[in-house]
C-alpha cells in the first residue's frame, strides 16, 4: 500500500457547529487558557483576542478550539468561518477566518509572545 493511500484511508474530517450565547464569558474564557502561556499578558490578549467589550469571536474560539498536539495525528487544515445566510455562503467562504495548520499555530502564537518580550515589547 503506497503512502497516499494509507493517508486517504486514515483521514477523518470533524464538523462543530456552534452558537455564541455570550460573547464575554468566551473572551474570559480563551484570555484565562491564552494566560496559561509564559510570558502572556493582558496586552498580548487584547492584540490577540480584543477587548472583552468587543471581542474577535473567531480568535477566541480558535484560542480554545484550535489545533492541539493530537499523539498520532497532524492536522492538515484548520479554520473558522461564520455561519451565513445561504445566499451568502459563496461569499463568506472567500472571508474565512484560517489558521496554519497543525499544532504549529500554539507554537507560532507562544514563539509571537516570547519574541515581543524578548524585543521589550510589553
């Protein structure tokens, strides 16, 4: 069996469809795991999340969602797209909200953090 094979038969793709209640109590949320980082601090989640009063809804799922260390596994892709009308479907996946794929994303956001603190960005 040659390796495209095996890769085909070994892909599983996840759908989560999900409904923001409240906007604020996510933002906590994804600022306390986003804390969870050394060298974090609260101007690192308003640039990555924005403000509780005006939060990024898709960064702040991806910031609880997004792609894990999975033993066994790499993600292939990973993105956020915002329920639409159907009417406007065609449209809104043109705009959607990716991320790079595979675990790599938590490690680029931490390399982000320490390489602003390293720089004396506070």
């Amino acid at each position: 069996m040659n390796a495209e094979a095996v890769t085909a038969s070994n892909r599983y793709d996840i759908a989560i469809h999900i409904s923001v209640s409240d906007r604020a109590m996510l933002w906590r949320a994804a600022a306390a795991y986003a804390l969870t980082f050394s060298e974090c601090d609260d101007i690192d989640i308003e640039d990555m999340l924005g403000l509780m009063e005006d939060p990024s809804v898709a960064d702040c799922i991806a910031m609880l969602v997004g792609p894990r260390d999975l033993p066994g596994c790499t993600y292939e892709a990973f993105a956020i797209v915002p329920a639409q009308s159907a009417a406007a479907s065609a449209e809104g996946a043109r705009k959607r909200t990716s991320r790079p794929a595979g675990a790599a994303y938590m490690t680029d956001l931490k390399s982000k953090i320490s390489a602003k603190h390293s720089a004396g960005g506070k």
